[in-house]
C-alpha cells in the first residue's frame, strides 16, 4: 500500500511537473493532426495525367519517390502548381519540388509570411501549424540532422529570435554552425505538441500520433536519397523518439532534457541507432518523477547509467533549453555525433552532472 501510494504522489508530480519548455503553466487539452494533408480529395481526383496519382493516406515515400521519377519535369512542376499543400507534404517527392510547393502554400496566408523565402520541406497549417525547415543543402550534404522539439512548439512558435537555443530553428541553426556548415539540419515541428503543463504531457496520445509521422517523415528522407539522420530529441520530443525508435530510420538517436522515452533502456528501444543522452544538473526536468502509472509518465531517465545510453557531457548546459547554446560541451559533441566523428563513447561515459 506504501509503494501504491507513493506512485500516486508520483505519478500526480509527473502531471505538475512535465517535459516542456514553457516551465510552470496551465496545459490545454491538444488533439494531434493526423492523416493525408489538405487538398488530398483535389488530389486525388486529378486526372490529367491520365492514371491515379499515388494516394498521400497509404502510397509509401519509396513509392512515391518512384511516382515523380517517372515524371517530366514539367509534369512535376504542373502538380506542385495545382496542389501545393499536397505536394509540399508528400514524403517521398523531390526535396526542391516541395519547397517549390510549400512556398506557394505559405504565400497565400499572411500569418505564414515569415516563412516565405525559406526552405521548407513540410507545412501544415491545421490546428496550431507544422513546418520542418532545411537548413543546409539537404541533396549534397554528407551528414543530416534531424531536431525533434517538446511542447509549446508549432509553425508559429519553432523560430523565435528572443529564444535562440531553445526553438528546433535555433537548435538547427546552432548545430550547423558547430559542424562549419558541413551538415545539413532540419528543424522538425512535424507533430502536434502538449501546451503548457498539463495531462497531454504526462501522457503519451500525442507523442504516439507524433511517432508515426517523424517515421514517415524519415522514410521520406530516405526514399529522396539523403544520408541516415542523427536525430536529436528534446524534452517531450524524445518521447516521440522512444515510441518511433525500432521503425526510425536513423543513425544516431540523441536526447536531451528528457522526461523518459517509455523504454526501460536501451534494448528496449529495438533500435539499431546509437543512443546517446545528455542532461545538465541545472535542467529542471530533473524534478520529474521518472515512472509510469494508468499511461501517465515516461519510464526511466535516459541520462542515468542504467538506462545504457551513451552519455553526452553537458557542462555549461544552462536549464532545460541551454544545450545548443555555443561554447558547451553538449553543442561540441552533438556536432561531432551529427558529422559521426563521436564513436567511442561508451555506456554511462561522459556524465555532466
């Protein structure tokens, strides 16, 4: 009864206190964006190619990929041109043909303006806006980069001057800059994610939704003929890490900040990615009760030895957002794990704390 009660207490702690960036507020409840992107019933009602084109529900990225090689350019471009926010969305199509798209979505809404002129690979403006943005040439570079954000980010929020290392722009633009500009990176708001503090992130309804679509998006990556990712996970991010591991197509798996990634270690994951984990003594997700109850919480504590991670040092990694910040020891190494030069780090090595 003693161990009973103390996981309430536990559990009710988890739900106070959760993985977020937005520290010590009220959360409202989220229902995550799933399925085809709009336009999809325009789509496939098109036929002026004289055959179905591949269905956004169920036509896997290498499917696609295959789909727009058989292509002429001007057929490519005529499609990007009639149905943007499909095209824009379609892991699996030309990586420059979805910019192209995805340009002419955001232009045609002013609270999207600040995308324009940038390179994005994703846009979805239902419910509070995805977007994942390249930074880096996607087709030439050796080495890519994926950022996974926690809660409180969305198309409107992932780029924020005033938060400079704590927004997936801010990370991705830290993170190539620490590589010299050799590694392409993608700031991946892709998921609807929790707001504030709240039920949404002590559980894993929004993380599971986000799973299926960062492992769709990888197979979109791969599928267009770019590298393997590293994937870097923040906060609750790396609970949509953990539930997309064994089908991720990656080729390192970082998290950071994190409130667990319902796995009780690293072989629980079923990953053939390399693990790493970094949290600073500072972070405040420290105060999070690692444990699960009734579907509330996130399991064990990746940065702790037991877990079998590969342990990223953090020193100078201020609070819950200061792991890309420059001179770190944490941004030094994601770089290096990004560009693969990191390869001999063991399990329980290089604690920051």
């Amino acid at each position: 009864m003693r161990r009973y009660k103390r996981t309430l207490v536990a559990v009710g702690l988890a739900t106070a206190v959760v993985t977020g960036t937005a520290g010590w507020a009220t959360g409202n409840g989220q229902r995550p964006v799933t399925g085809p992107p709009p336009g999809t019933a325009a789509w496939r009602a098109d036929t002026s190619l004289g055959r179905a084109l591949p269905d956004p529900a169920s036509a896997a990225p290498h499917d696609i990929a295959a789909f727009f090689r058989a292509l002429t350019p001007a057929q490519r471009h005529g499609l990007a041109r009639r149905h943007p926010s499909v095209v824009g969305n379609l892991d699996g199509a030309p990586v420059s043909l979805r910019y192209e798209a995805n340009a002419r979505t955001v232009r045609q809404d002013p609270r999207w303006a600040h995308l324009a002129g940038r390179q994005i690979l994703a846009f979805d403006p239902r419910g509070r806006g995805q977007v994942a943005e390249v930074y880096g040439d996607l087709g030439r570079s050796r080495h890519v980069a994926v950022v996974v954000p926690g809660s409180d980010i969305d198309a409107g929020t992932y780029d924020r001057p005033s938060d400079p290392y704590g927004t997936p722009a801010g990370m991705a633009g830290q993170l190539r800059a620490a590589t010299g500009g050799r590694t392409a990176v993608i700031a991946w708001a892709g998921y609807t994610t929790p707001v504030g503090v709240g039920l949404d992130a002590a559980a894993g309804d929004l993380a599971e939704a986000g799973a299926a679509r960062l492992t769709r998006f990888t197979d979109g990556l791969a599928a267009a003929g770019a590298p393997a990712p590293a994937v870097f996970c923040h906060s609750y991010g790396s609970v949509v890490c953990g539930l997309a591991a064994p089908r991720l197509k990656a080729k390192d798996l970082v998290v950071f900040g994190s409130p667990g990634m319902r796995a009780e270690n690293v072989a629980d994951l079923r990953t053939t990615a390399r693990v790493w984990a970094a949290k600073d003594a500072s972070d405040w997700i420290s105060k999070v009760p690692h444990t699960r109850f009734l579907g509330l919480g996130h399991g064990p504590d990746p940065a702790a030895p037991a877990f079998g991670a590969r342990r990223v040092p953090a020193a100078g990694a201020h609070g819950h957002t200061g792991y890309f910040a420059p001179g770190t020891d944490s941004l030094r190494s994601f770089a290096a794990i990004a560009e693969g030069t990191l390869t001999d780090g063991t399990p329980g090595e290089g604690s920051g704390r």
